[in-house]
C-alpha cells in the first residue's frame, strides 16, 4: 500500500484552544477520501498544515515522504482550493488561470477551457465582482484542471447551486479515472459526495473518530424501528447513537454490524431495521462523540 501523506502526533494548539489534538492517519495514493466532520471540529488546519499554510504545534508531516515546509518540489505537487480563497482585487479568472498554469505542470488547458464553458464562467468580469457561485466556480476549475497529485478541495462548492455542483462530482469522477490522483474532499453535503469517496476520515473536536472504506463504514450501524419495548430490549446493552420516538414507536441507531442471528431475533420482534445513510451515520457519531465527551468532562469536574 503505498502512502502520499504520512501524519504523526499532529497537534495544533492556539493559546488555550487545541484544534487538533495528537492525530495520527496515512492518505493512499490515488484514492478519493471525505474528510468530515463539525464546523471547527480541526479540518481546514489539517488541510493548512498538510499544505503548509499553516504550522504544527507539535508532530511530524510527510508528504511524498518529505517535510513540504518550504518545499517547492512538494508543493507543486499540491493544490489547495478552500471556499475562502483570495485573489487580488484587479484580478480576472483568466489571470487565476494563467497563473496556476504556470504553477502546477500537470495543467490542462483544454480541460479548463471545458470546463469554464461547463460553469458559464464570466471570464471578463473581475474576481472581486462574480457572484459566489462564479467564484467557487474559480476554485473548482483550478482545482480540477492542476491534476495535481494530491487536491484538497476545503468546501469551495458550496457556493455552486445544485446543477453545478453535479457538474463538478461529474467531471471529477470522469478525470479521475482517466487520470487517477489523490483528492481530498471536505464538505457539508456528505449524502451528495457519498458515492465519490473511497474512504472516510472523520474528524471531531480534533480527533480522528473515524479511518475506514465507505464500503465498510455503510456496514457500522442500523436503524431498528417499532415497538418502544421491542427496540429497548433488542437494543439493551448495545451502543445506541440516536434514539427517537412518538408515542409507543421507537426509532434507535445502533452501531455495529448485525448478524443473522440479530436479524431474526428483529423479525419474530416485529421490528423493522434499515441501513443508515453516510450522512446520517457521521452525524449521529460526531453528536454521539461529542454527549461522551461532554459526560467524561462532567464527571471529571465533579
């Protein structure tokens, strides 16, 4: 299994706030991942820091087996679109373009020139006057058209409204395949980015809670619904992330996979189970993380 990014005891600490906390993960080499999680719960400073745009407080970095601090042969490599972005004032997209072609030599125009077409990008309009669905329409373009090794996109689609946004995941998926990469994708729209991601980091409250294949991430919880009684027996003992009910209907998410055993002990119950959508899963695990969070800390005030 091959490597790009290596990452060891990651902490990055503001006074007394620490936005990551002693991470540890490896990114594979050409595979598409969703790194998820909480607003602030540490994802855009671990994209910073991989990029070094940021430092770390304490940890070490690898990427294609080198510090990329100061590293130009790393760098190029690397490209780093965040919603964020800033461009000067005077700038027009096609100076944004002319530059990251210079700067990135995988850059293909033709793909770019496609794909300005695609979003009906202004290209004679300043920067600073294009709507937001114009300017994430920048970041997207640049982002996709480097074919750098590795690209983080941190969130700069979400100014695209919904037939851009497929036009995006559609485009990244047909060059992906054709040119294969390792691509990063932080975002909000876990349900629509789903079935882009091969793999899934979620981080919250600056730890990474989870490391697994989507495929295998779909297999760790269930929903059972029925009968409040039923569920509550049926779920005794098990780690339950989310309940629900009205009147005698329970709704419970519990983790773990379920055996045939399990499934046939749900049936003579009469209760229902279904599987739990990606969004929903890391939904229910970050607000699950954060109430055991939230209880260990009371208990240690006490």
């Amino acid at each position: 299994m091959s490597h790009v990014i290596e990452v060891s005891h990651l902490t990055k600490r503001y006074r007394e706030a620490v936005a990551v906390d002693d991470v540890d993960f490896a990114i594979q080499k050409d595979k598409i991942y969703g790194l998820l999680g909480r607003n602030g719960a540490g994802k855009t400073t671990v994209m910073s820091i991989l990029t070094a745009q940021n430092f770390a407080t304490r940890g070490t970095v690898r990427v294609f087996g080198e510090d990329p601090y100061e590293n130009a042969q790393v760098l190029s490599r690397m490209c780093f679109v965040r919603e964020s972005q800033k461009y000067p004032d005077d700038a027009l997209p096609l100076h944004a373009f002319r530059t990251a072609r210079l700067f990135f030599p995988n850059w293909n125009q033709d793909f770019a020139d496609r794909l300005i077409a695609e979003f009906q990008l202004p290209m004679k309009t300043r920067i600073k006057k294009l709507s937001r669905g114009q300017l994430s329409a920048v970041g997207v373009i640049i982002g996709l058209a480097s074919r750098a090794e590795i690209t983080f996109f941190d969130e700069p689609y979400l100014g695209l409204d919904a037939v851009a946004r497929q036009i995006f995941y559609d485009r990244l998926l047909e060059d992906y395949a054709e040119h294969p990469r390792t691509v990063i994708l932080s975002s909000h729209l876990i349900d629509e980015i789903s079935h882009l991601i091969e793999r899934v980091l979620v981080i919250d409250q600056g730890r990474i809670i989870m490391d697994e294949d989507t495929d295998t991430v779909r297999g760790l919880a269930a929903n059972i619904v029925g009968d409040s009684a039923a569920v509550d027996a049926f779920t005794d003992g098990r780690d339950v992330i989310h309940r629900e009910s009205l009147g005698r209907v329970a709704s419970v998410t519990v983790l773990g996979a379920l055996t045939d055993a399990d499934r046939e002990q749900l049936r003579a119950a009469g209760l229902d189970v279904g599987p739990v959508s990606l969004q929903q899963l890391i939904v229910r695990t970050t607000q699950h993380a954060g109430t055991a969070g939230e209880a260990h800390a009371e208990g240690v005030l006490r």
